[in-house]
C-alpha cells in the first residue's frame, strides 16, 4: 500500500542527531513555494519523529522567511529543555541559496507536554450551522495545486467569485477535511489550520497578493481524540481581526463535527496595496 | 533623572555579537520567578537593540521554558533571515543552572518588518464600555509585586474576590496603564498584552495554579501610533477558548482610548487540576 499524499510530502529522513532531510511535494504547490500548512506539519513531524520527544505538541509558532525553493530541504529539531511534563522545540528548515550557502527558510518553536486529564470545558461552543451534507461543494476552478488535497464545503464567507470590492465581512465557516480519506493526526491539523484563504480577499472582495508570515496553533485535542475524529469532517472558522499597513491577523477555530474545539489558530498575514 | 521603572527592568547590556546582558528586577516579581510580560518585553528589547534591525515588530512569540531564577540572565538575538522588508529573529534567554552550565529558560522568535501605509480597516471595533474615569480602581491587595506597576479598572471579569466556585463566563475588560507615568512603547505594549490573569481563576471562580506556556503578539500599531497613545488608558479583553487537560487559551485585544486596535495577543496557559 502505498502512502497517502499528506503523509508522502511530510516524509523525513532522519540524517543526524536532530536533522531531517525532506522534499517539497508538487501536490502541494502553492501560487510561490508549498502550501504553508504543509510546511508547518513538516516542521512538527521533525519533532514527533525525534527520539527524545517528551508528549504531545501543546502550541506550535511557524514563522516563513521566505518562500521554498521546489526540491530537497533540510530540517533542524532541536529540544532546548525539558521539564518533567513540558519540552520546548526550537525548529528550523533550511535550503541551499544561490550561493550554496545553508540559508533559513522558516523557523519555528514548538512546545510539547505530556498532558493528564483535569476539569475541561469549551468556552467557544460550535457554531450552530447546516451539517456537511447539507452544504454544497465549493466548485471553483482551482489556481493552485495544494486545494485539491481538501474537500471544502463553504457555509459563510466562501472564496469571492467575482472581485467587486463589495466585501464588508472577513469571517468564513466552512467543513473540510482530507479529499483522500485518511485519519486526522496532529501533523494533519496543523495543516488543516492554514487551510483559510487571506481573509483580505473576503474582507474587500479585491485580490492582491497575500502570504502568511507567522502561524501559530494551540492543540486541545491529542493524537487520541484526532483518532475518534477519524476522516470525519472538520469544521472550520476564521476571521480577521485588523488590517493594518500591509499586514492584517487572522483568527481560527477547528471543531469536530461532534462540537470538541480541537485547535485555536492565529496568524499574521502580509497584503499588498 | 532616573530611568522608568519598567526601563530599568529591560534593559540589557551588550556584551557580544546579538548577544546581551540583564537581571530580573524585584519590582516585576511573581508569584514564581518574574512577570510573563516582562520576560517579553526584554527579549523584544534585545531585538529593539541590535545594530541590524530592520523595522518595527509585527509579530512575537515568546516559549517560557522554566521560572527565571532571581539575578542575571544572558540574551541572544539573532537575526536568522532579513528580506527587503522583513526580518527574521530567533533569541533565547539562558542562565546559569545548579551545575553551572547555561540553561534554556525562555525563547522566542519575531518579526520586524518596514511597514508602508495601505488600505487598512479594524474588523474588532472597540466594545462601548465606560470610559475610565468611570471606572473605580480595583483595590484587591496584590499577592505580587508586578501587579502594583500597573494602574488597572476592571469594567467586568474581575480577579474573583471570593474563590466559590460560581464562574460562569471567561472575559474580562478593563482599561490598564503604567502606574509611573511612561509613554507606551513597543516593548510596553508587548508586556501590557500580559497583565491580564489566568482565565481559569475567572471562569471557575477557583484558585488554581497556572502559568502561561507561550504568548503571541501581533502589533498592529507601529512606534509613531503608540507615541500618540502616550500615557494614556488602554483597554485590554481577554477570554479563553477552551480548557483541556491542563491547559487553556486566552486570546486578548488592547485598544487605544481613541479606539485603535493597538495589537492582538493569544496564550496558551497552563492549570493545574
């Protein structure tokens, strides 16, 4: 059997204490470089894969430098202490530049805890929205390859079909999960995150160029919660909080359809004009 | 004239390439080690300091790998990855440990980027609250000492004065400010994004131990905005998102009294029980 696609583009050879050799994956080009949500679940993978890895990942902060280069990358995971039920990850991925030189193309901190149960309780219950089957799929013809890997199934605030400059609201909800079946994980989360289009696009109903700068994803449920989630559907929110000379922040929420908030996610977005 | 209080607790002398030299202040102590928000705004500082600089902060994240011990600490910031308009940072916060040897007790990683006006619109307008002179002073004796370098009037979501167990919701605003007249600053704002405490004290109305595991902060006003706040009142909003097996998020908006969404800012926390 041969491995699913997410699993495939977040592969890594361990290649030294702490280093990974990895790929960038053609499924999952982006309009410049990969798709940052797989880069961030590459970035996490180095971490789960390390042998000292102590629990699960608590909170991870992806930071893109720049965009990769199509080819071989090299990742650093490094624990820079350990506690008796929390580790914290310095992450870094590097490529070859122009010059040969090793040059940093993302960088990320990671913070992994090994967690016990205590009392619990959703503060931000799920939205009250039509269920998955109730919900058409989005059909717009596709620029970029990594949106073919998710089924997408807009309740509010889908992708503008025509840019009007007629938008006055940032928030999307939409379900979402794996186009090829396969199991939710931490590494697939991550991911799933980023799956929110820049909300400038929504907010003005006018393109311009965007790209993620910082992300970061506070993990509530663990590797055994994501089991009962299974290729069940995801259901997603993200809205903008202000946009500011050329940068604006982006705020989400991922629930399982059974209504367990399974991340908070938040990043920080780059827009021209 | 002598140095601002909260100057003299950030400041850092150089003593190498990126790499400085500071000591915890008593005037920020906690309950253990220093204030979060102060172990922030140093490490921004360092990064504020280094001859390499290019812009403002956008964005920080900061890892609390361990309570600072009482006395000197050594910060590295290194600038990882400097494009045309934004720079990378990694920085790291050691001290020395019982065998001597230097250990990890925070890091974070940030942000600067030169920033250019564009379209820009806040999505989080500031709720209609009572204006501060309306408000009284919230006068719990304070178990820390870092609690008496801020002026604070709770508008609602008070710290609990009696722990019975009765909480029902998690969201607090107040509008908050320097006890010592100081004009806000990034390094200010940076720590200002801190002050508010452990949403599990508030939604339970049961005093639990807790500490933040890792704070973000997204500066959506550059110096020049802030230099116009100067010492005037902020109004802070925080609430959490869920609580789960031992850990929270918290996720806070800072206004200006005019109104401006001076930054976002999410943590994830740690409870005990």
């Amino acid at each position: 059997m041969s491995a699913h696609v997410f699993d495939q583009a977040i592969a890594l050879t361990a290649t030294g204490d702490g280093l990974y050799a990895g790929a960038t994956s053609p499924a999952y080009a982006n309009m410049v470089g990969p798709f940052g949500g797989i880069t961030a679940a590459t970035m996490l993978n180095a971490v789960m894969l390390h042998p000292s890895l102590l629990g699960e990942p608590l909170s991870l902060t992806v930071n893109y430098c720049a965009a990769l280069a199509d080819g071989a990358f090299e990742v650093s995971a490094q624990p820079v202490r350990t506690n008796r039920s929390t580790q914290h990850w310095v992450v870094l991925v590097t490529q070859a530049g122009a010059s040969g030189e090793a040059e940093t193309v993302a960088t990320a901190t990671v913070v992994t805890a090994a967690r016990r149960e205590t009392w619990s309780v959703d503060d931000e219950p799920m939205p009250a929205v039509r269920r998955p089957d109730e919900v058409k799929p989005y059909t717009v013809p596709s620029p970029v390859e990594w949106i073919r890997r998710y089924e997408m199934r807009p309740i509010e605030g889908a992708i503008p079909r025509t840019w009007d400059g007629t938008g006055s609201d940032s928030r999307s909800r939409l379900w979402m999960r794996e186009a090829v079946p396969r199991a939710l994980d931490l590494c697939g989360l991550a991911a799933l995150a980023d799956v929110f289009f820049p909300r400038i696009w929504l907010r003005r109903a006018t393109y311009v160029p965007a790209g993620t700068v910082s992300m970061t994803v506070y993990f509530h449920a663990g590797s055994a919660q994501l089991a009962e989630v299974g290729h069940g559907w995801v259901l997603g929110q993200a809205r903008a909080q202000a946009f500011r000379n050329g940068f604006f922040d982006q705020t989400a929420l991922l629930w399982s359809e059974a209504g367990h908030l399974l991340c908070s996610s938040h990043q920080v977005v780059y827009y021209k004009e």
